[in-house]
C-alpha cells in the first residue's frame, strides 16, 4: 500500500519538474532560470529520498541526497558569484 504511495508521489514529483524545466529554459531573466533549476534540484532530493523507501535503503538515499544537495548550493552560489561579477545580475 505505502509503495503505491511513495510511486506516486515521485511520478506526481517528475511531472511538476517539467514546468520548473520549461522556466529554466525559456526563463526572461538569469534568475529566473536559477531559481527554476534550484527548485528542479529541491524536487530530485525528494525523489531520491522516496526512492529510497520503495527500495527499503533509505540510509543509503539519504547519504546521495545530502552529497546532492551539497552539490546543488555550491553549484547555485558559484552561478549566483559568476553572474554577479559579470555584471548580468
């Protein structure tokens, strides 16, 4: 019962990734785009983390999450400092 559950809620989590993907492509500004891409990571970290139950290995979906997430700020900041010294932000 709870894996139909955690199924569902990653495919509903995969389709709401698609509006986050059509504004990071199509986004009019820089920061529309990272905020769209940072909102795409915050969806990825849930799903893995429901993967996690559905295969019943959550310590270990938890570890790639937290090295995701990790990876996912440092990636925004570096975004958000190249663009800031650029002059396009």
């Amino acid at each position: 019962m709870m894996e139909n559950f955690f199924l569902g809620a990653a495919l509903f989590l995969c389709l709401l990734v698609l509006p986050c993907l059509y504004r990071a492509i199509v986004g009019p500004t820089i920061i529309d785009r990272m905020v769209a891409i940072g909102a795409i990571g915050t969806k990825t970290l849930v799903i893995l983390v429901l993967m996690g139950f559905l295969y019943e290995r959550v310590a270990m979906f938890i570890d790639i999450s937290i090295v995701y997430a990790l990876l996912n700020f440092i990636s925004t900041l570096a975004a958000a400092r190249y663009f800031e010294m650029k002059g396009d932000i």
